[in-house]
C-alpha cells in the first residue's frame, strides 16, 4: 500500500476517478465566493488560476507577515480582516 501521493496519482473520490496532486507548499489565496462560501485560490500566473472548494476541516493556515491582515474583536465577534491601514480605518482615542 503506497503511504504518500506523489504528482498526479489517480484515485476515485466522490464516485468518480480523480487526479490527485500534493498541496503541501502550495502558496495561495483564500477567497469569498459569489455564494459566500471560501475557495482556495492557486495563481499559476498574473492572468490564470486555480479554485478550488474547502472541504479540509482542519487545514492549518499561517498569514505572511505581508499579507496586510487583522484581528478584529468587536463586542463577542471575532473578525479576520484587511489590516486598518487597507481599510482606512483611524485608531480611536
């Protein structure tokens, strides 16, 4: 039995025979569909890429320090936004 998917491995998923390739490393982006779910965005280039769907429920994520992100706490809310400075915001006094 093989213990580790090596590029583009074949195996049925779904009902359905699906290729298979390690995500480990791969750098991308996580976005807001038109349905208000979350994709994972791969850029192969400036003009082309990749979605696909989340169904990984315990995927561990690390925000690049230049990814211009927040915590955000408002009353019992917790928020991951645009950082202040993206978003314009001006601290209050």
């Amino acid at each position: 039995m093989k213990t580790t998917t090596t590029s583009k491995d074949n195996y049925p998923y779904g009902g359905q025979a699906a290729t298979v390739t390690p995500a480990a490393g791969v750098k991308g982006t996580i976005i807001r569909t038109f349905d208000g779910g979350c994709a994972f965005r791969v850029y192969h280039d400036q003009n082309t890429f990749t979605d696909y769907d989340i169904r990984h429920d315990d995927l561990n994520v690390t925000i690049d320090a230049d990814a211009m992100a927040a915590f955000y706490k408002v009353g019992e809310h917790n928020i991951l936004d645009h950082s202040p400075q993206v978003l314009g915001l001006r601290e209050v006094e």
